[in-house]
C-alpha cells in the first residue's frame, strides 16, 4: 500500500511493505554520518537536513530502520521498518525514534554516471519517482536470479544484510563487501540469491540525465 499525504506544501510518502524481515539491521554502529560525498549525504539516526534552510539541502528520503516519527506542521506519521518519507526542497520537517537514515540530494552534485544501456531491473517495487531520482524496495527471493539489467548512481540502505550474492558484472569488477549504506557506481550486472533469506535493500537511485 502506498499512501501520499499533503502537508503544508509539503510532500510526504510513505510506502508500507508488508514484508517482515529474518535479521535486523543496521550492523554498523550508530553514528551521524552515514555515508558522503558529492552526490548525498547519508546521516544515521539525525536529520541535519530537516529545516528547509539548511544550505546545501535539497531533496531529502528519510528511510525508517525501526519506528520512526516523522512530524511536518501539524501532520504526524509512524514509520515502521521499509517505509520512507520524501520531501521536497523548501519542506521543512522533523524525525524522532528510529533508527533511521536521513538522505539529502546535494544541489550542485557532479553529472549523473548512467550505463550506456539502460535496462529495468526485474521484480523490483517502485516506492517513488520523482523528476531526478526513485526510490525502491530490491527485492530478491532465496535462490532467485535477477537477468541483466542496469543501474545509474544509487544509494543501497540493507534492510537486511543476511543475503549472500552472487554477481556477473559487465565489465567484470570487483565485489564490494556488505555494509548497512553504499553509494553503488553505474553498472550492467546478472545478480543470483545464493545466500539463505531474502535480498531487501531500499534503493535511491539516480535518473539518468537528459543527453
């Protein structure tokens, strides 16, 4: 289910998955600064990019790791673990519980690194789609293999790190070890389920730019 709730000006989605997943995460400790660099800053468990005057914040996606209390004026919302909440550049916002990762789409990040081939990913959720990026749930069963397919820039939040995969990458590449948030580089890639529980990851990923 999917529900959109207009607040002051402001955009909130939240995406409910009903889903329930066999390990907890994050694994790594807690912390403000998730991940950055010239494309997002990923915060742990605050929201630096809360108030709409905040320099260098645009877009933001706050992911629920645990129940989270997402406030915009007088709308409140509970988030449980999968759902998110994205906002608009000017939506001012605040976030309790968690824990959580706050996404924040930098203004002036470099060009988008997009494959030369573009092909939807299969068995994938759309949870939003905006002018410049989507989110989604990545979703892959025990066993299960996703065909080739492509993505651009990405953030990668594990929902559940458990899953152990399998990748043909094209052009070959070396494997990046697991961890709770990655910034995933443009690619073309076959991805087989090896491990022993289902892949679940929420994906923000980068639309590719106009040529």
């Amino acid at each position: 289910m999917i529900a959109r709730v207009a607040l002051l000006g402001a955009s909130l989605l939240v995406s409910s998955i009903g889903t329930a997943w066999a390990q907890a995460t994050p694994a790594d400790k807690p912390g403000p600064v998730g991940l950055d660099n010239d494309y997002v800053h990923v915060s742990r468990d605050v929201a630096p990019c809360a108030s709409a005057s905040t320099p260098g914040c645009e877009d933001r996606i706050v992911v629920a790791i645990g129940k989270t209390k997402v406030t915009s004026g007088k709308t409140h919302h509970n988030l449980i673990k999968g759902q998110v909440a994205v906002f608009k550049k000017g939506d001012t916002y605040s976030v309790a519980g968690g824990p959580f990762f706050e996404v924040a789409i930098k203004p002036d990040h470099p060009p988008v690194k997009s494959p030369a081939e573009i092909i939807a990913p299969a068995k994938n959720a759309i949870v939003y789609s905006g002018e410049k990026f989507f989110v989604y749930e990545e979703k892959l069963g025990v066993g299960d293999t996703r065909p080739r397919h492509s993505h651009s820039q990405r953030v990668e939040i594990r929902l559940n790190i458990g899953p152990l995969l399998d990748q043909w990458l094209d052009p070959p590449a070396k494997p990046v070890l697991p961890s709770t948030v990655n910034f995933r580089q443009a690619g073309i890639h076959t991805t087989k389920n090896v491990g022993d529980m289902p892949l679940r990851n929420l994906i923000v990923e980068f639309k590719p730019e106009p040529k």
